[in-house]
C-alpha cells in the first residue's frame, strides 16, 4: 500500500452484520466504490449485540459508563466478525497497528475498546459516556484522529438528508455524530442494500 494513498474510513452499520449478502456486496464496495488506491480502515457498528446491552441497560440501570464500556466490548466482538467475514482483512486493537495491516496489503478492522480507554484516560477531548454515542460517532472521532480524507458510512437505507445535523435529526446518524464529524471535510453515506446506491456526501 502506497503511504501517500488517501485514508478512508468505512463504517458498516450494525443492521448490515445480520445480511448474508454482506460479504460480497461489502468486498465488491471497496474493491470499486473508492475510487482509487486507499487506505482503508473499516469499523463495525456493534449491531444486535450493542442492542442487547442497551436493553440491559433498560431493565437494570447499568449506568452510563457501565453500559458504555459493554458497548464497545460489543463492537470489538462484531469487528473480529468482519474481519473474519472480509477477504484480505485483519483485526487491529489499536491505531498503531494500521500501518502494518496496510503494509502486509491488508484492510485493517478497527476494534476501537482500546484506543477510546486511551482517550478517556488522557482526557484527551473524549466522546460522552452516552446512548447519543454510536457507532457512528465513534467512526468520525477515529477518522479526525487519523486526519482521514473520507468518512463512509454503510447504512441499510439510504440518506435522506442533506446535512449532518439532518441525518441526526431523522435517526440515521446519531446525536452526537454532527459535532463529532464538525472537522471532517468528506462524509457520505451508501445504502449498502441497494446495489445501484451512489455515495451521498453529508454537509456539516
């Protein structure tokens, strides 16, 4: 992988990871939808697992924190999925191992635990301990950390917004996903399900 080559970062959404036809139409989306020799770091949203929590989070009072740490387990466990899922792909449990998945000509998926205790730890500006938190945000914060040229989202619908502060509105984004992505200069989001969809850019 060529280490001037843009880095793009590809959410695929959690209702994606119960789809049988998710590896192919997934791999055939990186293959030709990115226009271009990139370097891609994929995150998996944490789908009926982060919802499991959240219902138990409903019934017994987790707590903020409680809850949001057992979320991100969640999405450490569906990322090995998509890596076991994804040809040519590997699970990373941190920003510093990117660079050798890109240069073993692999697509890194981001199990994302690790790096977010990072941030809280240092206090370095963390994202709020919060159910406003998904996926999503998460997906935007990594891309500012990584000073990525595109955010991807991977969605079973498609946009029906125009902006981001839109598509947090109508629920296809989360609440916190606006302020999360305020220094991001690319964000589009695909229906993944439709395999005519076209990437529709969000503005901030």
């Amino acid at each position: 992988m060529v280490e001037a080559a843009p880095i793009v970062v590809v959410k695929v959404g959690g209702s994606l990871l119960g789809w049988p036809s998710l590896a192919p139409r997934l791999e055939a989306f990186l293959d030709a939808g990115l226009g271009g020799p990139a370097r891609v770091v994929l995150i998996a949203g944490g789908g009926p697992l982060a919802d499991a929590i959240r219902s138990l989070d409903a019934a017994h009072g987790l707590g903020d924190e409680a809850a949001h740490r057992l979320a991100l387990g969640a999405m450490d466990l569906t990322a090995e999925l998509l890596a076991r899922l994804i040809a040519r792909s590997r699970c990373v449990r941190g920003l510093d191992g990117l660079s050798d998945a890109w240069r073993d000509g692999l697509r890194p998926v981001l199990a994302v635990r690790r790096h977010l205790e990072e941030v809280d730890e240092r206090g370095d500006d963390p994202l709020p301990l919060s159910w406003d938190v998904t996926s999503d945000a998460i997906a935007a914060r990594v891309a500012d950390r990584l000073g990525a040229d595109r955010l991807v989202l991977l969605k079973s619908r498609a946009a029906d917004a125009a902006t981001r502060a839109e598509a947090a509105a109508n629920g296809l984004v989360d609440p916190a996903f606006p302020a999360a992505s305020a220094r991001l200069a690319c964000v589009e989001v695909v229906s993944l399900r439709d395999v005519d969809a076209r990437p529709r850019r969000l503005a901030p």
